[in-house]
C-alpha cells in the first residue's frame, strides 16, 4: 500500500515539476495554488495542472492571458547563440559538470521580459534544471557575464 501511494506522490510531483517548467513557476508556488481535490484531478498529467490554475482565474484576467498568449509566442534560442553558451559553458552542466541532457536556462525568464541573448543564458543538464525550477538550487550569472550584460 505504501509502495502505491509513494508511487502516486513520485507522479504528482513530477507532473508537477513539468507543469512548472511549462508555466515558468516553481513546484512550491503550483502546490499554494491548488486544493487537494485538484490535486487528484490532474493526476499525471501537466497540463492538466495548468488548466486547473486557468480555470480558477477570474475572466477578464483569462481573456487578457490568452491574448497575450496569441500576440507574444515564445521565439527558440537560435541556433547560433545556443551553440555560443554551449562552448562558453564546456557543453556541459555549470552545476554538476555532466555532459548529458543539456538544456539552456534563462537567468531573466522570458516570461519577465529574458531575451535568448548569450548573457541570459546558462547551460545546464535536464536534472539541474528541473531542481532550478523546483526552487531547489540557485543559479547565478557570473559577474563577467553580468557586468558584459549590463553594457549591452
């Protein structure tokens, strides 16, 4: 019986941490916002979460969401500057050091005005990121990179 509810727990909070990284919040802040019952609503599925957060804010706040979401779609890092952080970074995980799983992280989200610019950018592996999103490690911008940031 235990194995079954840790195994529940493990899914939610993995649907959870995806839901997260989606919407740009950390697992703590999903976890204030929904009820027990919604929490088994959504089982194993992070999208689900999401429409669950949706459906709880007021309309007029709904519509100003989805126009936003219509006029402003998430631009890819380009290729060229991904290739730049990647080699600045020794295509590897500034936290662990792997050289698997790498994801670009942006230290400004995009979702508070980051840009896909080399000083925004950090390299790490699918574990470091998900624990950055979770509110579980920290990142911080070197001062080289913040200060060339700042010029720019």
């Amino acid at each position: 019986m235990n194995v079954e509810k840790d195994s529940k727990r493990n899914t939610t909070h993995k649907t959870l941490t995806k839901a997260a990284c989606i919407i740009g919040r950390t697992v703590k802040e999903l976890l204030s916002q929904l009820t027990e019952a919604e929490m088994t609503q959504v089982e194993d599925d992070p999208y689900a979460v999401i429409e669950v957060l949706v459906s709880n804010l007021p309309a007029a706040t709904l519509r100003a969401l989805k126009e936003e979401i219509a006029t402003e779609r998430r631009q890819p890092i380009p290729a060229a500057i991904r290739r730049t952080v990647l080699m600045r970074d020794g295509q590897q995980c500034v936290k662990c050091k792997t050289k698997r799983s790498l994801h670009l992280h942006h230290y400004k989200p995009v979702a508070e005005g980051g840009e896909n610019a080399v000083g925004n950018l950090v390299t790490l592996c699918a574990n470091c990121h998900m624990a950055v999103h979770q509110g579980l490690i920290k990142v911080r911008k070197p001062k080289a990179v913040a200060m060339k940031a700042s010029k720019e």
